[in-house]
C-alpha cells in the first residue's frame, strides 16, 4: 500500500470525492492506517495462498475457517463495516474510478473482496472463495421490468400487469417490486409502450369474417336460385313432352333429375342458414368485449346509454339470422330470372320489369313514410329501458315507499310512446306491403292471360306459359320481402353505425406511455366543471397540491362539489378545462390498466358485484394472490369483521349487498380501495353508515395508509376523521374557501364561526 491510500484511510469521512482531494492526516491516524492495510494484506495474502493451490493441511476447511476469522478479527478492530468498504479502493485508481468505487454498495464490496483488492494494472481472476466465508448475492432485477431497449417481443400479460412493490429494507433492491434506498415501492413496467386497444382492429376483424362468410354464403344462394328452376322446367317438359307423348320412362327419368334438384336445394340452404347462424356468433364474439369496453369508457362522458350498444349488437346478429337477409341475398338474382322469362318471350319479360319497377317505387316510399315513426318508436323503447333499469336497482326503495305506481307510470308512459309510434309505421308498412302482394299477384295474373293469348297465337306453348309464371313468382318474391323487412334493415343499419362510431372515436385505441408507477403526488391546475347540458359551474378555479404521502380532507356544505371533486380526482370524470395530475402527468395521458391498478376509490354510493367477499376485495380479477387479499383486508382493519362470516372471505355477496349490512359494505369497499399497494386513494363519505367500531377501524386504516406512504383525500363531515390527515379543504359554491394545513384551517373555522356568533342578532324577550 502506498502513502496516498494511507491518507485515504486516516482521513476516513473527510475525503471529499467531488473534488478528488485528500486531506492530510495527524500521525495518530497514520499509524492506525498502517495498522489496518498491514491487516487486510495478510488477509488477501492468505485468500491468495488458498486459491493458487497451497499445500493442503491435515484440515482445510479448519484452516480456512482460521484464516478468515483472523482477518475478521482485525479488520473488526480496524473500523466498521463501512469504513472497510471504503478502505477497499483501489489505491491507483484515478478520482475519478475512486468516486464510483466508494459510491458502491456495500453489498458489491461483500461479494468480490479480492478483486476491490488488485491493483487496476492486473489483470488477475477473481480467486473461488470458499462458501463458508462468504455469501454471493444474487443480481437484482431491473425494479422497472422490460425495456424498449432490452425488449424482443411484444409485451406479455405478466409485463403489463402492475407488480406492486413491498416496503423494501432500505438497503438492497427486492425483486418482487420493493425499491431500495428506504423502502420505495415502484416495481411496474416502465419506458415500454402499452400496446392500445385497437378497437378498429377488432371492427375489422368481425366485418372481415362477414364478408368472408358472406362470400360462401353467396355462392350457395347463385346455386340454390338456379337449382329452383328445376321445378318451372319439369312443369314445361311435363306440359309439352310426356303428356304428348306418353312416355313413362321420360317421366320417371324426369321426376328423379327433379327430386335430386330439390333435396340439393333443401341442402344448400341449410348449409346457408347454418352459415350464417354462425357468421352472427362469430361476430358477437368479436366485437362484444370491445363494445362493452368501449361503453364503458364513453359512460364517463354520458349518461350510460352507451351499454345500450350492446343491444345493437344483438340487434345485428338477429338480422344476420333472419329471412329478411335471405330476401336481401336473393334480390340481386332478380334479373337473372327477368332475363330467363325475356328470353321464353320478350312480351313476359317486360311484363316482369315493368312490375320490378313499380315494387322499387313502393318500397322507396315506404322507406320516406315510415322512417321518422320507426325512429320515435326506438327512442321511446330506450328511455323506457332505461327506467326500466333504474327501476331494478332501487328495488328496495320502490317497494319500501310504495311508489311502485308512479314507477310504473313512468315506464308505461314511454311505453306507450313507442308503441303509438310503432303502430303508426307499422300500418304504413302494412299498407305498402299489400300493395307490393297486390301487384305482385296483378303481375303473374296479367302474365298468365298474355302467355295464354300467345299461345293461343301460336308463339308459345302452355307448359311455357305455366313455367313463366313461376318463374316470374320466384323473381319478384325477394323484392316483396325487402319491402317488408326494410324496417329490420334499417334498424340494423343504425345499430351497425352506432357500434362503428362508438369503437372508433373511443380514447382507448390511443396508446400511452407506462410510465414509472405512481408515487402519489397530486396537482389540481384551475378545474373548470359544467356538466352538459347544463350551464352551471359546479366547480371554480380549483386549485391546490398533495405531496407524496399526505392525507387531505374536503369539507364543505351540501351542493358544494365535494363529490364531483372526489369523482375529478379518481378520473371518473373530465374536468371542462384544467388538468388533474399525478406525479405530474394528467390521468387522461395515464395508461388506463396502470393508473387503475394505482389508485383505491371509495364512492360515496357504495355498489359490491355479485360474487365473493374475496372477489370484490380484489376487483374480480383472477390474477391475484391471497396474500395480497389479506393485505388489503388487513389495511383496512376488515379481517375480523371478515372472519366472523361462516363462510368468512368466501361469503356471497348479492347484487344488492345482502347479507352485508350498509356498515359492512362500506368496509369491504373500503379494503377494495386499499387492494394492490395503491398510491393514491380517494375516500368518498368513508364513515357515513359506520357506527362507532367502524369509525375507529377507518381511523386506524387513514393512519396506517399515512405510515405506508399513501396519499388520501377524504371527503368527510365528521370532526373525528380530520384528527387524521395533514391538511383540509373548504369547499364553498364550487371555489376554494380555505386551503392549508390542519391546524390552521380549523383554528381559521372557528374564528370565522365566533365572528358569525357574535355578530348574529340577540332576540330579546
């Protein structure tokens, strides 16, 4: 060792690394620098001597257990543990190396004492250390996952799934998320772009697997319609062939050619229908998961009418199935049969054409006469969904109030809307179809009489006068179930451009950055809110910050927007104008997954799924491990309320709460909130069906989630639980009356509350 690395270890904390200068040591520490080098050569000499194959004693494991404990025990008279990791620098290494030697963990120094030990010229292997001296660390893993960089494929389920970290020791990096340096919990995915949803894709998807099916689908119908002149031509060869002749042979040859046309045809068409029942399943699959996702997002900008898309979807599978797509289908054959009847005699294909023509007239205004009834009468059957909706969730209020008649006054009154609407265009409809039959019939009675003065003439004979007509049956047919199902299809083809419109202007086919899991930090810039269609502002300028970990609550008076607030913060709904951001960035440029898996929110309407305790505590997915059921129910102080049920967390819970009590709902929600580490929570009225044990487990709950670095906004009357955070928030008609930190605001309220008794009016009596 030289004189520079004796300073080092003299000078001890004093060395300025920045700077790279040693100061200078008093000769007492010099001699106890010498002291500690002269320990850690014999030490390195000896590991050294072990490893380059010394002469093995009558003991090695005893010799080497010897060795280390002497090297220990000088080295634990030298200093601590730290200071050896820094007298292990290398003594000819720049500043510069020094710098980023000293800055290693302790844990590096741990693993490879030897090679900290060479000098930097070396170029010597790092010597096998025996496994009862030392303990090698495994590598920590990268805390943030996949990177762009050092990814090879595409984001897996276990890559996009949110690893939420533990508390972490403080000291070393856990694998399982907790971050190092005291305890951080960041562990998601990070710098990896989530692939967006794509719902264009899947529109794509379901409309390429029509067409395609729609494809085979066509070519049965070409066949079919050809296989049904089958029948007009065994007519005509009866007609003007076996009953002149009198042939048995030609009959039966002929009845036998005809029944295989017809069993083919009956075949074929079962294959189509079969077809098509399919093409409609096929297509529910695919676009029934984004639709409801889709409405889902778009619900948070609406009134909740976009589920009703989904009924659109079943809508369009029924049209798929029905025969008014068959009639469709068949409609473009149409001339083909016009052309076979023309060339039997021109004077019977105009006849047909001239029909044709005048069914197309009769379904042009049936489709202007009907139109704006069949529209009132849909948008009438929504709203009465709609109450019929609301009426199966507050069952329990109709029937405790008995305003049950009023509510059915309600549906009855849309009801009748859309029924009034519907009968009208459906009498229009009616009418226009008797027509199209009335024509129809006209147009086979008037080609029968011309066929038989043709015949009479001498240009045609009667079998193809007979098959003329069938003929002509068969080509106008498809054109009188259009007009009949035109209803059908125009519904169907709304239905197909509302589900359109709703899966391409849905914001989640836009992709967002995963960015590093959220610490909690909070800014609310200036929000602005007015609800359409109103115009009143509920909130005003709205403005205030949270720092990682701190707790707040919202007061105010009834009206004043503290929900709507609570509601804002959790990204339920859009601010007018302004941003809401956690750690920095707005919830609307949030991955969706990873901003909801960092959250907890408690509304004040507390609504549990249909399923288990267990199910609801972890938001129904499947992914999870009791572990973390556990935890939640622990941070929620709930496990015992838990733990009393008979089936304890495997109790079912109904869709209407029961067997839980209001109480005990609030508290299972309010685990579900604490579920998956979150690192913001928005507490909506947590207390307002506790009783006075449920009041203490929130409190306990607010505190332990400020211990474990939680930052929470409750939004709370109660004096009991602003005892619990750091700062308060006094709403006032939508604008912020007060801001500050607790003790202020509730010293500025009751000043303010003295100033109003004193000044309010003695009545004297």
């Amino acid at each position: 060792m030289n004189q520079i690395s004796k300073q080092i270890f003299a000078a001890g904390s004093a060395l300025d690394l920045k700077s790279g200068n040693i100061p200078a040591a008093a000769p007492s520490e010099l001699k106890t620098a010498d002291l500690r080098l002269s320990a850690i050569d014999e030490a390195v000499e000896n590991l050294r001597r072990l490893s380059g194959g010394a002469a093995p004693s009558a003991s090695p494991s005893a010799d080497r257990r010897g060795t280390t404990e002497a090297a220990a025990a000088e080295m634990a008279r030298a200093g601590t543990v730290q200071a050896l990791a820094q007298m292990t620098a290398m003594p000819e290494a720049s500043p510069n190396v020094l710098k980023a030697e000293t800055a290693a963990p302790a844990s590096a120094v741990e693993a490879k004492p030897v090679a900290a030990a060479q000098p930097q010229t070396e170029a010597r292997a790092v010597p096998e250390l025996p496994k009862e001296t030392t303990e090698l660390k495994s590598s920590p893993t990268v805390p943030f996952g996949k990177t762009i960089e050092g990814d090879s494929g595409p984001i897996s389920e276990t890559d996009r799934r949110l690893r939420t970290g533990g508390g972490g020791n403080g000291k070393d990096s856990d694998p399982r998320g907790g971050g190092g340096g005291g305890g951080g919990g960041s562990g998601g995915g990070f710098h990896k772009r989530s692939e967006p949803v794509n719902f264009a894709a899947s529109l794509s998807r379901g409309m390429a697997a029509v067409r395609r099916n729609m494809v085979v689908v066509m070519m049965f119908t070409i066949a079919i319609n050809v296989l049904l002149l089958a029948i007009p031509l065994y007519l005509f060869q009866i007609s003007d062939r076996v009953l002149t002749s009198r042939s048995i042979d030609t009959l039966v040859m002929l009845s036998i050619v005809v029944l295989g046309a017809v069993l083919l045809q009956a075949f074929m068409d079962s294959v189509r229908r079969f077809i098509l029942m399919r093409t409609a399943v096929e297509l529910e699959v695919q676009l029934g998961a984004p639709i409801l996702s889709a409405a889902a997002r778009a619900s948070l900008h609406g009134s909740g009418k976009d589920y009703q898309t989904l009924q659109d979807l079943q809508l369009l599978r029924g049209f798929l199935t029905s025969g008014t797509l068959i009639a469709f289908l068949d409609a473009p054959l149409m001339p083909f049969f016009v052309v076979v009847v023309y060339f039997v005699h021109p004077h019977l294909g105009i006849i047909i054409m001239t029909c044709c023509a005048v069914l197309f007239v009769i379904a042009y205004l049936n489709q202007k006469f009907t139109a704006r009834q069949f529209a009132e009468s849909n948008g009438y059957l929504s709203r009465a969904n709609f109450h019929l909706d609301s009426m199966s969730r507050n069952s329990q209020i109709i029937n405790a109030m008995a305003m049950i008649p009023e509510a059915v006054k309600m549906w009855g009154r849309e009801t009748a809307g859309s029924l009034k609407s519907q009968v009208e265009a459906q009498d229009r409809n009616i009418i226009f179809s008797g027509i199209s039959k009335a024509c129809r019939m006209i147009t086979q009675v008037t080609l029968l009489g011309w066929g038989a003065h043709l015949s009479l003439s001498g240009e045609l004979t009667g079998g193809m006068v007979i098959a003329s007509s069938i003929i002509s049956g068969r080509a106008l047919a498809p054109i009188e179930g259009a007009i009949e199902g035109w209803h059908q299809f125009n519904r169907s083809a709304a239905a197909y451009s509302r589900i359109k419109s709703l899966l391409l202007n849905s914001p989640l086919n836009f992709p967002r950055l995963r960015l590093p899991n959220p610490e909690g930090r909070l800014d609310v810039e200036r929000i602005l809110f007015v609800p359409p269609p109103q115009k009143k502002v509920v909130l005003n300028g709205i403005s205030f910050s949270l720092k990682k970990g701190e707790s707040l609550a919202i007061i105010g008076n009834s009206g004043s927007g503290k929900t709507t607030l609570g509601k804002m913060l959790v990204g339920s709904i859009v601010p007018t104008s302004g941003n809401v951001r956690l750690d920095l960035m707005d919830l609307r440029n949030w991955d969706q997954r990873q901003f909801g898996e960092s959250i907890g929110y408690l509304p004040q309407d507390v609504q549990l799924f249909p399923g288990t305790i267990k199910a609801n505590i972890c938001r129904m997915r499947d992914d999870v491990e009791d572990r973390q059921i556990y935890e939640a129910a622990v941070l929620a102080d709930v496990h015992e309320l838990i733990a009393g049920f008979p089936q304890g967390y495997e109790t079912i819970v109904a869709a209407d709460g029961a067997p839980l009590s209001g109480g005990q709902k609030q508290r299972i929600a309010l685990a579900r909130a604490f579920f998956g580490n979150p690192k913001f929570v928005v507490l909506d009225e947590p207390n307002s069906n506790l009783d006075t044990q449920g009041e203490a487990a929130l409190a306990k709950a607010l505190i332990h989630a400020k211990k474990q670095g939680i930052t929470t906004v409750t939004i709370t009357q109660r004096p009991a639980l602003l005892q619990c955070v750091d700062k308060i928030l006094v709403l006032k008609d939508g604008t912020v009356a007060m801001f500050g930190e607790r003790i202020e605001v509730l010293q500025a309220l009751s000043k303010s509350n003295g100033n109003s008794a004193q000044q309010a009016p003695r009545i004297e009596g």
